[in-house]
C-alpha cells in the first residue's frame, strides 16, 4: 500500500495572507453526523487541539442508545458540541454558532437550536434524494430557501476526502471513512487550532495500521487546505487563550475524573481498591478506566449482576479493600438490600450512581438528577447514608475523593450522585499536587478492645462513631457480624427492644454526626434577597446564569450542595438570610422537598424533566422574573 | 487448604477452639447440629490459623452457622453469599473462605450467584445444606423438593419439577463436586478433607434432615435396613457397586450417553478426574427424588486455574511493571494524556 505524503501543515498561528482573521471571545460548535460517522471522536479531537491552545472549554456529547441506529435516520443523529472562549465558562453552551451537518438528517435534528445568523457546514455529498426522502424533505432545505436566515457552506465533504486519498490504496468505502478528519481539518483551519495533538493521537490510535494513519492525516490536510483556499471561507476566526489559574492542566470527562479520584482515593488511603461492577450506561467508562490500572493494585471484576457486583465489593470491604461498585439507577434499585446489609455492617462502601432519566430503562443516555429521593431513601428500614454529589466533570475527582473520605473515616456506605451531563461532559481540569491530596490512612483494629481482652465489634469511637474495622486475619480479633440486629457494642444477636430503639437512633446518629464543610454562598453585590440552591450537574448552568443577571445589575446569591446528606451545618442560617430561594433540578422537585421538610423554608422549585441538562438561558429568564418581580 | 498464601499454624488446634460462644439455637434433633459439629471436628486438621478462616452465609436455617464459629464470620442476606464470599476470596488470598448456603438460599434466590461463582472457579468451599424444604419460613416447598410435593404453599402438591444440585453445579463446569450425608460423620469429613484440599471453587451437597418441616426425607438412605441396596458410595479407582455382597453395577451401557444401574455386569470405574464433565453428570443423573440409586463422595476432581489466582497473577504482573512510590505513580498518572501549561 502506498503511503501517503503528508506535508507539514501551515502553522496555526501565522494568519493567512489571503483571510480576514477576526477575533471572538466565544463560540460554541456542534459536530452533527450518523452513529457511525465519528462525530464524538471528531468533537473530542477539536476539544483537545482548544486545549492545547489554552481557551476555557465546556463539551457535551449527545448519542442515541442504540450503537447504530439505521442510518440516516433523525434517530441515528449523534452530536458532540464544543464551547470555547477566552474567558471561564461554566456549561457547553446554549446555541451553536457553528452547526456541522454530515447528512440531512443531522441537519434536520439541529437546525432548530440555532440562533439566527449561525455558520451551517453542509457535506452536500449526503443530500441525495434518499437520504432527503429518509428524514422527510420533499425538496433539498439548500434549494428552498427555508435555511436563509443562517450561513450556509456547501462542501462536498465525502468526494473531496476519497479525491485526497485517491493515491492511498484505500478502497472507496475505507476512504470516505476518513471524512470527519477532513470535518476536523476545515474547522480547526477556521478556529487557527493547533494540529499537533491530532497527528500523534492518530498515530496512537492506528500504530497497527500505517496505512490509516497516512489516510487520515492527509484527509484533514484536505481539509484544512481547502478551508485556506476556498472562497466559501472568507473569515478565520482566532479565540484567545483564557487567563486561567496558573497551573497544569488537562481536558477530563466526569467519569475518567471519577474513576481517577477513586484510584487517588486508594493511593491515599493506602488500600487497594476493589470495583465490583456490571455494565449499564452510563457509568460503564468508570469500569473501562479502572481496569487499566492493575500497577494500583486495583482489581475490577465485572460480576454477574449488579447484585454480586456490589456484594464482592462489600465482600472485599469486610477483607480490608476500599469496596466500590459503579452503576446507574436501575443498578442502585437492584443493590438496595445489599447497601442495608453495609449500613447493618457499618463497613465502608462506595456506591456511585451516575443518573440517567428514568423510571426503567428510561433514556439511558441522557440525563437526570432524579435518584435523590432513592439515595436518601430508598431502602427498607431506617438505613441512612451519606450522599455527595460533582458539580463539574473535573469535579467529579474530587468528589470521589470525598466519598471515599467519608466512608473510610466513618466506615458507612456513601452514595456518589453524578449524572450523564457531568460524566460525559468534559473540561479543563487544573491538575492538582498529590501531595495535597487528603490523607485518607485508616488503621485497622490490631487488638481486643474490650475491658476483659474480649473484642467488641460494635464498640464505637468517641469522636466519629465509627466502630473498629477488624478485618479477617487478624488473630484474637475472630468476631462474627451480619443483618441481623447486633447487641451494642458486642454485636451479638439481640432481640431486645430497646436495644433495637437505641441501634437505630445511632445508625441515624453517626451520619448526621458526620463532619463536612459548610456550603459557600456567592454573592459578589452582598445585597442579593434571592438564593439560588443547587446540587450536583446543575452548578453550570445556574453559575452562568447567575453571571449574566450580575452583569445586567440585578443581584443574586448562589449556593450549591456537594453533601446532600448530611447536610451542612450552616445551611438553615444560609436559607433565612434570604427572601426567596430557589431551587433549580432536573427532577420535580427531590432537594426542594427535602430543604421544605427540613428547615420549613417555602423554597420555589424549578423543574425540568427532558432528559437535557438546564440551559443558562432558561434560567437566566426565570431567575429574573423571581429578582424583579419576586 | 492447597494454597500456599494461606498461613499455617504451628499450634494444634481442637475442635473446641472453633466452637463459639454463641448460644446454638436449631431446632432440637436438627441436622444442622451433626454438620456442625463434623466441621468443627474437621477444622483443626487444615493447621490454618483461626483468625485466617471466614465462613460466609445467607439466609436460612443453615446461615446461622457462622455465628457458631469461632473464626471470622458473616451472615449475610439472602442468596448472596457466593457474591460476597467471591470479593472477599479474590482480595484475600491469605484467607480460607467458606460458604454454608441451604437449597433455597443457594439454589432458589441465590442461584445466578452460585453458578457464576463455580465458573469463574472462585477458591470458595461452598457447603450446601439440602433439606428439600424451606424450614426458616416454616414449611414451604423449595427448588430441590420433590413434584407433587405437599406443603404450606403448595396444598396440592407443587408443580415444579426440583433441580438436582449436582447436575447443576457440574453445568456450570464446577471443579470439585461432591455429596454427602449428616448423619455420616466419617464420610462428611472425608468429602471436607477433599475439598479443603482442592484448589478453586469446592461444591458440596450435604442431604440434611428437617425434622420438624420434613423428617425423614432421606431415610431410605440412612436407614441400616435399606440404605445398602440405594446408596452408592463412590471411591476413586474402584469399580461403582453397591447392594449386598455389590450385587449392583452402574454401568455405561453400549451406544447410551449415560450411566444406569444393573443387576452384575461390567462396572465402571470411578475415575472423579476425568476433565469432562459428562462423566460426572452422567453419575449425577442416577439420582433423583426418590433416591432410589443415590451416589455420595466426590464425582468430579478437576485441575482448572482459579479465579483468585488468575486475578492475583494480573495485579502482580501490573504491579512488576510499576515503578515508584504509589505518590508518584498517581502524579503520573494525573499527569498522562494531553496537557498543557499555563504559566
């Protein structure tokens, strides 16, 4: 097979002498293609070459469930939208400037969320009558006019790219394959992006294949020469880096922060993790990530089900492991007995939850933060936990490093709420110390703790209320434990009554007894009356809002939760400082009740349901009805 | 147990040592009480150090055995245990993990977990109490009760048709299967002995009378009057006869696929390392409900690499690739992938 020349590409960074370069300190793309056109690939390729070149990023993937919906079709449409400025953003954005459509269907899809005036890149090879019949177009929308309020660009995506690659010994089908790369080539041609990354991933990604690696460097030269010499391109656009926090940094998704922060989290305890986990969408990538990282000491067994998943993780809780299992909700019903079962133990246990909408199989590839309620809840019997919740992809690190903390120290399930808009998600993450990472050792019990040398599992330590972890091996400290009601502080079986009354008044006890950080309220004008409260994914999005009624003159307050149970200690004091609070989920209404039921403060809930995360603008509006109108 | 992780002790222990002191609460006359005490008769053989044990169990009758235990123990819930047993097994190869279960426990809600534990050969002794009754909850029939069966929830008798524990365990490809009788001590032993010593996952069935919910279910082969012309006791390397003066031979007869019993004739010999499994179902399948032609001991002995140490051989492999301190590993590993610099 001939190999293909690919000759240096023109630098990025030197304006090109036949362009108009203009600058923007934002714009948000859409990459819209089929299932199988590698729309997510290119999305993240763009993403990457953004990076490098140090804007602020905020992306959001966009799939079907179905791995290859017939294709052509609206509901085979994948997209991947990019966000990028000069300044710091808080969510992917709410209207594309810049939509690519790969095929009519994708056209179709995204065309209603675009503002007037946006840039459509059309692949025109794809407008053939079939594909217009496909998605319902009796005439092409490039004829008739219907796209005139936006800026159409024709390109002959798919002929182009097999024209580059004539010499390349591909076959025709192989080498329309590679037209993403030539997607990507125009368009980072058009941003000035930065190829570098791009040209090694693609050497990465194909090191078997010498011959693809040369197809698709050429495909986005193509692209990137075509972008420099047609006159449908007569504007290249320049985004500035954003002054960001001095540092390093990387481009993270939620879930590869989350399966980081809990490899950081066994690091930093000094225990090996043990993941017991069954796939489901979406928290699956947590599993993949994990089991690349054995030299840990990790072990990650995919189990039968997601019963066994949890029960080897709580298994190897009991054996000294940092347990975790990964799921989404459907998992976290079926684990519901199981968590009892830890919550009796009193042994550590991460349970991670990454929401998707429900009930049932529901969208499994969108998003939700509707599992609260069974986070708080859902178990038979009184079986508190804890809760904490991400609020950003990079977060997500964190948050597992917090969930790990409280479980280790107080030797109690917690349960990780992230959700899909966070986990698939991605942003700049600014790469921290490990050496200011949390300590998280734990010491197990080495010896009888009882007055007559008899060991008491049951026996709690004043100040956390945790009961000793005597893991197996440990000799004189041979003790029996399991569901049923356990004495005080022996642990024994026991029937008694008012044993029962004080074993269950202290399961409640040690949760709410354990410590976490009081919640931040911003609130740069200090004169705000209207708090917005929030959880989890939402952070962005009420974050921008909040930014934009600010610039506008109109003060407000915002206060997100990472503990939802316990709750933090200054959260009544922060509600009744306020007129009116508001709380803003994609749910109807799960943190709203529980804040009412609690602290008897008439919040206003604000819910949506659909299955997509919150715009800035949705709630821009209604946070500015509730500030001037109250 | 044939683990070389696992410590030995150089004190004796006695079976006493490995009596708790929780108060046994079964049933008077339970055969839970001759399994006990068989078990804790058998423990000090292992030289295994107490604190180095762990019995796991569900829900049931049976469950409450760990508590009576003085190793490390876990009740836990119903079906389960061949799950939990499982994360703890992989994570602690130092450990000697034990899992006492019971029909409906094991075979009922627990099912998915007992055949993926014996496939993927977890290093678990799995005791399967099986009194063919749900004696916890009083009375109900169960997976390995026989058609027609009578009970509480069953007045007209039970529609389906029982499971037989061994075929299924031998479906699921298990290593080690075996069954054997509480009344037995000898031969219970004898049968502990065996799977203590097998490496992976150890099956055994254990026919345990409830007295109080279905007394007697087995008396055609414990009773010194009949037992002898139904009860086949398999030996390794002997030919499989039985009945008086070994008046009976199981047989493999020509162009059949599987095994029966006959008056004389050419008996086969018992060979439990035969890697294929059809061997060992064949022998599984002379036994039904009426236990007219029961086989005890060990029907399958086999040497396939276990679960723990393929997930150990991984991680040590991993971890001699490593170089080091954990600190600068995570640092390499936040650190991996594209980044970049802001200064």
């Amino acid at each position: 097979m001939a190999e293909v020349d690919t000759p240096a590409l023109s630098s990025p960074q030197l304006d090109s002498p036949v362009k108009r370069v203009e600058q923007l300190d934002r714009v948000v793309i859409r990459f819209a293609g089929d299932s199988g056109d590698g729309m997510q690939l290119t999305g993240d390729r763009f993403t990457s070459e953004t990076a490098q070149l140090g804007n602020d990023i905020s992306t959001l993937p966009n799939f079907p469930a179905e791995i290859r919906a017939p294709a052509g079709t609206l509901p085979g449409v994948s997209s991947f939208q990019v966000h990028f400025a000069d300044y710091d953003i808080l969510t992917p954005g709410d209207q594309p400037n810049v939509l690519v459509a790969m095929n009519p269907a994708a056209l179709k899809a995204n065309v209603p969320d675009l503002p007037t005036g946006a840039d459509i890149i059309v692949n025109t090879d794809e407008f053939t009558k079939r594909n217009l019949a496909k998605v319902g177009y009796a005439v092409s929308p490039l004829e008739d006019g219907s796209l005139s309020e936006y800026s159409v660009h024709p390109v002959a995506l798919t002929s182009m790219t097999v024209g580059a690659l004539a010499d390349s010994g591909l076959s025709k089908k192989d080498a329309e394959r590679s037209k993403n790369m030539f997607a990507l080539g125009l368009l980072s041609w058009m941003y000035s992006r930065p190829h570098e990354s791009t040209m090694r991933f693609l050497e990465r990604k194909f090191a078997k294949r010498p011959e693809l690696v040369a197809a698709n460097k050429a495909a986005f030269q193509a692209g990137w020469n075509f972008g420099e010499t047609t006159e449908s391109f007569s504007v290249r656009y320049e985004i500035k880096p954003a002054r960001m926090r001095p540092g390093t940094y990387r481009n993270i998704t939620g879930n590869a922060a989350l399966a980081l922060g809990l490899v950081a989290a066994s690091v930093r305890a000094r225990l090996p993790l043990f993941l017991g986990a069954y796939p489901i969408t979406p928290a699956s990538d947590i599993l993949h990530e994990l089991s690349k990282h054995k030299r840990f000491g990790i072990t990650t067994m995919q189990a039968e089900d997601e019963i066994a998943a949890i029960g080897a993780a709580l298994g190897a809780s009991y054996g000294g492991s940092l347990g975790v299992t990964t799921t989404s909700g459907p998992g976290v019903a079926l684990k519901g007995e199981t968590i009892s079962l830890a919550i009796a133990l009193e042994l550590p246990l991460v349970i991670v939850d990454v929401q998707r909408a429900g009930p049932s199989t529901g969208m499994p590839t969108k998003t939700e933060q509707a599992d609260l309620n069974m986070a708080l809840y859902g178990r038979h019997g009184e079986a508190p936990l804890a809760v904490v919740a991400p609020k950003s992809p990079s977060d997500c690190f964190h948050a597992a490093l917090e969930a790990a903390r409280i479980a280790l120290t107080y030797r109690t399930p917690v349960i990780l709420l992230s959700d899909n808009y966070v986990a698939n998600g991605s942003e700049p993450w600014l790469l921290p110390e490990v050496s200011e990472l949390p300590d998280l050792s734990v010491e197990f019990a080495a010896e009888p703790n009882g007055d007559d040398g008899r060991f008491l599992p049951y026996l709690r330590d004043p100040e956390t209320m945790a009961r000793p972890w005597a893991i197996p091996g440990t000799p004189g400290l041979e003790h029996r434990i399991g569901g049923l009601e356990k004495a005080d502080k022996t642990g024994d079986i026991s029937y008694d009554p008012a044993n029962h009354e004080f074993m269950v008044r202290t399961r409640a006890a040690r949760i709410e007894h354990i410590t976490v950080p009081d919640v931040e309220v911003e609130d740069p004008d200090e004169n705000s009356r209207v708090l917005v409260l929030g959880w989890g994914s939402t952070y962005g999005p009420i974050g921008a809002a909040c930014r934009a009624l600010r610039q506008r003159g109109l003060p407000i307050a915002q206060a997100h939760l990472r503990h939802l149970a316990p709750l933090p200690a200054n959260l009544g004091e922060v509600l009744s400082a306020y007129d009116k609070v508001i709380v803003p989920e994609m749910n109807l209404g799960q943190l709203a009740h529980v804040i009412r039921a609690k602290y008897l403060v008439d919040v206003l809930p604000f819910n949506q349901v659909s299955g997509l995360p919150f715009t800035a603008a949705t709630l821009e509006n209604m946070l500015e009805d509730v500030v001037k109108n109250g | 147990m044939a683990s070389p992780s696992i410590p030995l002790t150089p004190v004796k222990l006695t079976a006493k040592d490995f009596k708790s002191d929780q108060e046994v609460r079964w049933c008077p006359g339970c055969g839970d009480y001759a399994i006990l005490a068989a078990v804790q008769g058998f423990m000090p053989e292992l030289n295994i150090p107490r604190e180095n044990i762990v019995f796991v169990s569900g829900i049931g009758c049976s469950s409450r055995f760990p508590y009576y235990m003085n190793t490390y123990g876990m009740h836990s819930i119903h079906g389960r245990a061949p799950a939990i047993a499982t994360g703890l097994s992989a994570s602690r190869p130092d450990l000697s993990v034990w899992v006492v279960t019971g029909d409906g426990d094991a075979l009922s809600i627990g099912g998915n977990h007992l055949i993926h534990a014996l496939r993927r050969n977890v290093n678990l002794k799995i005791l399967l109490f099986n009194n063919r009754i749900y004696g916890l909850t009083k009375g109900q029939y169960s997976p390995t009760s026989e058609l027609g069966k009578i009970t509480k929830s069953t007045p007209a008798g039970s529609a389906d048709s029982p499971f037989n524990p061994l075929s299924l365990a031998l479906g699921a490809e298990a290593t080690f299967v075996a069954r054997t009788i509480d009344s037995d001590r000898k031969h219970l032993q004898s049968v502990l002995r065996a799977a203590a010593e097998h490496k992976g996952s150890a099956f055994v069935e254990i026919y345990q009378n409830c007295n109080i919910f279905n007394d007697g279910a087995f008396e055609l082969i414990k009773d010194s009057t009949t037992r002898d012309d139904h009860l086949i006791r398999l030996e390794q390397g002997q030919p499989i006869t039985f009945g008086p003066d070994g008046r009976y031979s199981v047989v493999h007869p020509e162009g059949s696929f599987g095994l029966k019993v006959q008056e004389g004739g050419p008996a086969i010999v018992h060979d439990a390392g035969v890697d294929d499994p059809a061997y060992a179902f064949a022998l599984s399948r002379l036994s039904g409900s009426d236990l007219n032609t029961t086989p005890i001991g060990v029907f399958r002995s086999v040497e396939r690499p276990s679960y723990d140490d393929l997930v150990q051989k991984q991680l040590e492999d991993a971890k001699a690739q490593a170089t080091g301190t954990p600190d600068e590993m995570l640092a390499g590993l936040l650190n991996s992938g594209d980044t970049w610099t802001i200064l």
